[in-house]
C-alpha cells in the first residue's frame, strides 16, 4: 500500500491550523451561569441526544485515527524489511567485490 507522502505534506499547515482551532473552542468553557439551563425535559433530552451524537463522532474519528495508525505501521514494517533486505544485499555485494578484488589481484 502506497503511501501518498505529497498529499499528506500540502495537507499538514491545514490540519494543524482546523485542529489548533478546535482545540481553542473546546478549551473555553461557558462562564458559570452563562450556560443555557434546560427549563423541561425536551430541551433536556435533547442537549442529551446533541452530547450523544458529539460522542459518537468523537469515536468515530478515535476509529479513523486508529485506522491510519495502523496503516502507517504497516508501511513503516514495510520500509524496515526493505532497509533489511538492502542491507544485506549491500553486504553481500561488497564480499562479492573484495573476492574479485582479491582475485584480480592475485593474477
């Protein structure tokens, strides 16, 4: 699985800015007093029901995350196995070229 590393780049200045915007709105909290106080049942059931729906998506993007996680991590195990492989084809290239070395010089 590909990693698309460019789209990723030109995205990162936008993430950061939407996700320092969230986090300022969530880090203010309503005055006390200020916060609207449900006056029935209805409009308490259905600052329930908005509470419930936050949820919900907040799992949903825990998912996503875990998702992406997950991807990178297999393309990271990936990259390793492939820097192993190199590696020792690396390795085994230079006592290649030693021995033909050492042969051409015995001649």
């Amino acid at each position: 699985m590909a990693v698309p590393w460019l789209q990723i780049v030109q995205l990162v200045p936008s993430i950061v800015e939407v996700s320092r915007e969230l986090l300022k709105r969530t880090k203010r909290l309503p005055e006390p007093g200020t916060a609207p106080v449900p006056q029935d049942t209805d409009e308490l059931a259905q600052r329930v029901l908005m509470l419930e729906e936050n949820e919900r998506r907040q799992a949903e993007l825990v998912n996503q995350m875990a998702q992406q996680l997950a991807n990178l991590t297999r393309a990271l195990t990936a990259l390793h196995r492939q820097a192993l492989w190199l590696g020792g084809t690396a390795i085994v290239a230079l006592i290649v070229a030693v021995v033909a070395i050492g042969i051409a010089a015995t001649r």
